[in-house]
C-alpha cells in the first residue's frame, strides 16, 4: 500500500462520511502552499506532508454539514485553520527548541530556527490570503480574533514556565487560549458559513472550545504517559522546559514532601535528570488518571452542546471525534 501523508490514524477516522471532502481540502493546501521560493516549498511541504490528525479542518467540515452548507468555501476555510495551526506549530517548536514533531525531525532541527520562523510566517500570511478570499467580514473576524488570542496565550505560557505555584485556572487559560481557540473558530466558522443563528453558532463554538481543552489536557498527560515513537515527539519536553502542566501541578498537591519538592525543583530547573521517577510520581498519585478524567468531563461538555444541532451522521461523527480525541495515546 502507498503511503498517504493525509490519511488520518485509525484513533481519529470518523468513518468515510468526509473522505472525499477532505481529499478536496488537501487539493487545496497543496494548491495554497505552492511559492516559487525553493525554500519555502521545500519547508512548507515537509512539515504539512508529515501529516497529522487534520482535526481543525474536520471540525470546518463536520459543522457545515452538519447546518447544511455545501459550498466550496469550506475547503477553503478548513484548510485555513490547517496553515494556522502549522504556522503555530513552526513558530512553536523554534520557541519550545523541539527536535521531534509527527514522528519526524522538527524543521527548526533541519533547516534552523530562521528558516522555521519565516516559512511560519509565509504559511500564516497565505492563511490570511485564503480568509480572504471567502470574502465574509465574520470569518476575517473569527480568525484575526482566534490567531490574536493564540498569541496571547502563549506569551501567558511563557510567564508561567518555572512556576510551580501555578494555579490551576490559570493553567486552564493558556490552553483555552493557545490551543481551545482554534479549536472554537473552527467549529465556529462551520456555523458562519452556513449562517446559522446565534444560539447555534455559540453551541458550535462551546464544543470546539471544551474538545480543544480536552485535547491539550490529553497531549500534557501524554508527555508523562506515551512511548516516544507512538507519540511522534520526546517525552519530557515539557519538563524540560519547565512547563507546570496539570499532571505536575495534581501530582504536588496529591504527592508526599518529597515527591512534591523533587516535582517543584525539576519545574523551577527544567530539570529532567530524574524525568523516570516523576513519570513514575505523576502514575503513582493518580495525576495521570485525574487529568485523563478532567479531560473526559470536557468531553462529555462538549457532547452537550451538540444538542443545538440537528440529528444527522455529522453531528454522530463529532459525538465520535469528542470520545476518540481523549481516548488517544497518541
Ligand atoms: C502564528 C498565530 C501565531 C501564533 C504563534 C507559537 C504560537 C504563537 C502558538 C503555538 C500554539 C500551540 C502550538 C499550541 C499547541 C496546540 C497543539 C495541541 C498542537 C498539537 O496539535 P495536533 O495534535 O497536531 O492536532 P497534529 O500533528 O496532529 O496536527
């Protein structure tokens, strides 16, 4: 069998509901990547050809089927919120100085950080390019909304890094706002598109919103769970950088004085000389499993607010999405 770099891991396959929408989709960042700059071709191809889940599109896709909307503006906008998410994604792993990414080397390890950081540049640039075209002020505004919030939040994650007094609200507001709000402008333009009415566009937003939470709870727990090659990145980045995510910041308050002060000392250092013994504090206190349930419980808040839609086989493929995406080990 050919490998195909968009085909989605078994985990996140909501069926062939939208196989062929998302063939459509990915014509399209192939038509939207193209730049006669050898290099950006090159850097552009090589982070969007490695793949990934593809859920923001999907969430474009699934929300404006499911209000009824079959206009081509929906590839468009999916692949829209791809070239923003790998925008952030390049912008991120210079910033975090990650060597790992879907499996393969970050493109910040192969071509520098420069190159990373302008190539990011030239893939959200063209994302904007795409809004536009669509030529609806609603989805500028979503999206200048969305990219500015995203931005903020990680500026927010950065003051918080080395802090192991974090509180867990505020922990909760970097990833509503790094990683939830694109989640919500996704789903939410799946609502713009097919103008639907306030309430339903709001109960659009709340599901991304709450699976965008679930979801990062999921990839913080999972760098203290996932075997390296299932995950596609190194475990421990976090740690390394000093990052006090959830199952850190459970497993102070559930662990011993000791395990406490080894946690507090490896946030304030970055220290992951004894990374094997915090997975094991992180396992041990139950942290994993209460960020794992902290996520189902967005989960189930997203599921909530699908009842604003119509019954269709859309809306079960999002019920599908919420339960798989915090289900993942990968
Ligand atoms: C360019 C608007 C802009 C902002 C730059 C660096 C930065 C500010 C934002 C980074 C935000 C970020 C990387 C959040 C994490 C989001 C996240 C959960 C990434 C992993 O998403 P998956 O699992 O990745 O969907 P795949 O590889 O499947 O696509």
């Amino acid at each position: 069998m050919t490998h195909n770099p968009f085909a989605l891991p078994p985990a996140f396959d909501v069926g062939v509901l939208i196989a062929d929408d998302m063939r459509e989709v990915d014509a399209v960042i192939q038509r939207r990547l193209a730049s006669q700059v050898a290099l950006i071709d090159q850097i552009a191809h090589y982070i969007i050809g490695a793949g990934g889940k593809r859920i923001r599109p999907r969430l474009v896709l699934l929300f404006s089927s499911a209000l009824g909307f079959a206009g081509p503006e929906r590839f468009e906008l999916a692949a829209t919120v791809e070239f923003i998410h790998t925008a952030t994604l390049l912008h991120d792993d210079v910033v975090d100085e990650s060597g790992l990414r879907r499996g393969r080397r970050t493109a910040n390890a192969l071509f520098g950080n420069a190159a990373s950081v302008l190539v990011g540049d030239f893939v959200y640039s063209r994302a904007f390019q795409m809004m536009v075209s669509v030529n609806r002020m609603r989805v500028l505004d979503v999206l200048a909304d969305a990219t500015n919030v995203i931005a903020e939040g990680e500026v927010l994650q950065l003051m918080n890094m080395h802090d192991p007094d974090l509180a867990v609200e505020d922990y909760l507001r970097v990833i509503r706002f790094k990683t939830a709000k694109l989640f919500e402008a996704s789903a939410r333009l799946g609502a713009v598109l097919a103008d639907a009415d306030f309430e339903t566009e709001e109960a659009c937003a709340s599901y991304g919103r709450s699976l965008g939470t679930a979801f990062q709870l999921v990839d913080d727990l999972l760098d203290y769970d996932g075997a390296t090659e299932q995950l596609g990145k190194n475990v421990g980045d976090d740690l390394r950088e000093g990052k006090p995510t959830l199952p850190l910041l459970i497993a102070m308050e559930r662990g011993t004085p000791t395990e406490r002060e080894l946690v507090r000392h490896a946030i304030k250092h970055g220290e992951v000389a004894r990374l094997a013994e915090i997975v094991a504090i992180v396992g041990s206190t139950g942290a994993l499993h209460a960020t794992r349930e902290a996520a189902r419980d967005e989960a189930d808040k997203a599921r909530g607010a699908l009842e604003a839609l119509p019954a269709t086989p859309f809306r079960d493929a999002l019920l599908d999405l919420s339960v798989r995406s915090v289900e993942r080990s990968s």
